[in-house]
C-alpha cells in the first residue's frame, strides 16, 4: 500500500469512493454524491488552506482517502481541524483507515494543529467511533436526530482528541 498526498488524477477515485458512502451509509449527511468536479473543489480548499489529504494506492487504484479540514471558519478556530476518513467497501476491516488517520493525526501536529474533531454519522457506526478511541479521541457528545437519511433520524457522534501540546499553552509562545 502506498499513502501520499491527493493529486487531481485521484479524484474520480476519491469520488467514487465517497459516493458509496452517500448512497449506502450514514457516514456522511449527503443524500445525493456530488461529482468529480464538487470533490476537487473541496480537495482544493483543503490544499490551500495547508491541511494534509492522504490518499492510500494499491495496484494504481485508490483505496481509501483521509482528510483534516478547517473545523470551522472563525479566526478562533483557526488551531482545530475536523479529520475524515473513507475506505473502499473492499478494503475495510484491514487496518487502512487506522494507517490512514495516524497519518492525518501526524501531519496535522506538524502543522501546529492542536485540536481534532471527528463528527462520525450514527451513533450505530461503531468501527468509525472505536478507531477514533484507538487514536485517543474521547467522546465529546451526541447531537440526537441531527440529520434526517433513509427514513430515519441519525445522530451525530462528537469526539476530540488533543493533538501536540493541545491546550496546554498559549499557540504563540515559542
């Protein structure tokens, strides 16, 4: 397996990686799969902004994708990232999305990030919250019935985990 950074070529991959979870999970709160040309917009804020987008390659095919993206907007915000994470149904249960999120989680503390959050669709998506406590992402709520997707409420998963020093001291001090 190789991991390297997302270039442009990757995204009919990383798209029709994605639309799998659309279409078949609660993974993500999209009802319909964006195209190639709405990923590479957000694949390109990603890049710009200088968060890491890792993509794992077997045999020429991308196997999965991981992401940290800004968290939110506001200035404030601006040391704390949310990380996403999709593997090919073909390639799950083999330990890609763990190889994939320490490589986020690494990156992302060289870049000076000192928190990350992951909003995982469904209290039920058990493998996304019991990798996230692997990386030692606590449980930081549940947003009850925050998305409505196959008939059904889902809930959203909030866990954080510190990354660096954290919180422990004012991001300025050198």
């Amino acid at each position: 397996m190789l991991f390297r950074d997302c270039i442009l070529s990757d995204i009919s991959g990383v798209t029709a990686i994605y639309a799998h979870y659309v279409l078949h999970s609660t993974a993500s709160f999209e009802v319909e799969p964006p195209d190639g040309v709405e990923i590479a917009a957000r694949w390109g804020r990603v890049v710009e902004s200088g968060l890491p987008w890792i993509v794992a390659e077997s045999e020429g095919e991308i196997a999965g994708y991981a992401y940290a993206s800004p968290y939110r907007p506001r200035a404030a915000y601006r040391f704390t990232v949310e990380d996403s994470i999709y593997v090919h149904p073909a390639q799950v249960g083999k330990g890609l999305g763990a190889a994939l999120l320490s490589r986020v989680i690494e990156r992302c503390e060289g870049l000076g990030v000192r928190q990350m959050i992951a909003v995982i669709g469904g209290s039920e998506n058990l493998a996304s919250i019991r990798l996230h406590e692997r990386f030692g992402f606590r449980h930081a709520g549940v947003l009850r019935s925050a998305g409505y997707k196959f008939g059904r409420w889902v809930d959203s998963v909030l866990m954080q985990r510190a990354i660096g020093p954290g919180d422990t001291r004012d991001p300025s001090a050198r």
